[in-house]
C-alpha cells in the first residue's frame, strides 16, 4: 500500500513540475489592442463594488471584436454566469487558469485545445459590466500558490491566487 501512495505522489508531483516548465509567452488577447487599450493601474484596484478590489484588467475595444486566447491551453469552463456574465476559462501553461469574462459571444466549448490563434469569444458587457462600455476583463489566476505575494492590501491574503497579466502580456 505505501509503494502505491508513493508512486501516486510521485506521478502528480511530476505533472506538476511538467505543466510548470511549459512556457507561456502570453499574447494580447483581443485582437488590435494593445497597453494604450486598458489602465495600468487598475489590477487590484481598491474599491470596485462588491468585488471589493479589481482582480484584472479590463481591456476595452469595439463590441464584437474578436477575442483569441492569450495563451495555449484546455478550455474548462466556456458559460454565463453571475458577474462575469458570457466568460470562458482556459487552463494554460505553469497551472494557470486564464479568465475571460463580459463577452458579447463564447466561440469555444469545455474541453477544447486553444493556442494563441484561436477565437474564443468577442468582446462585450455582459454580466455586471452591462452599464459599463463593451471591454475584456482579463484575469489570471493560478494553482500553484504565491504566499510570498501576501500584503496588507484589502484582501490582501488573495494575492497568491492571482497574477497582474500586465506583468506577462506581450503586445
């Protein structure tokens, strides 16, 4: 029984050191925006409703522009729900889950292989930004915790789960 639970632990440990030498090199995900296209200072901006701080940014372009995934990955969720309104998920490349949500159109569905080229959706204001001009909230988050990110910011404890993308796009 013990050399069972050791060869389990040592499968997931090597998943986890595979998916984590994996590069991203994360594009721009809607397509003819570029760092003029969102406000650098808006991840974990304070104050932004019942979210309490802003855990993206929101990247802002004409209605229905298209909207391809930033990096490689599996697509786990592609549905409308709550405040994220129309949002697809993708997870990528060093265990990070890539957060699209306010789309006008989902174009993929769960369990889908996206690269960088692929059109997951088009940029909207659905869900709680239905008052807000049509953007992309882009937000990043990951499995493989950052303690040492921890501040004394408002929910300054959840810095571990989330990653600025400013800090990885390329434009």
């Amino acid at each position: 029984m013990k050399r069972i639970i050791l060869r389990i632990v040592l499968v997931v440990v090597a998943i986890v050191l595979i998916g984590m030498l994996f590069p991203q090199n994360l594009k721009m995900p809607v397509v003819g925006a570029d760092g003029n296209s969102y406000n650098h200072k808006t991840f974990w901006y304070e104050g932004w409703g019942t979210s309490i701080v802003h855990k993206g940014i929101d990247v802002f372009a004409k209605r229905g522009t298209r909207v391809n995934s930033a990096t490689w990955g599996i697509v786990l969720l592609a549905t409308e729900y709550g405040k994220g309104g129309k949002f697809v998920v993708v997870l990528g490349p060093k265990w990070r889950l890539h957060y699209y949500a306010h789309l006008d159109e989902i174009k993929t569905k769960p369990f889908a292989f996206v690269t960088q080229d692929t059109e997951i959706g088009t940029v909207g204001n659905t869900g709680n930004a239905i008052t807000t001009p049509a953007h992309l909230h882009y937000g990043i988050g990951t499995l493989i915790l950052y303690p040492w990110r921890i501040d004394d910011a408002p929910l300054g404890w959840q810095k571990m789960f989330y990653l600025n993308p400013i800090d990885y796009l390329q434009e």
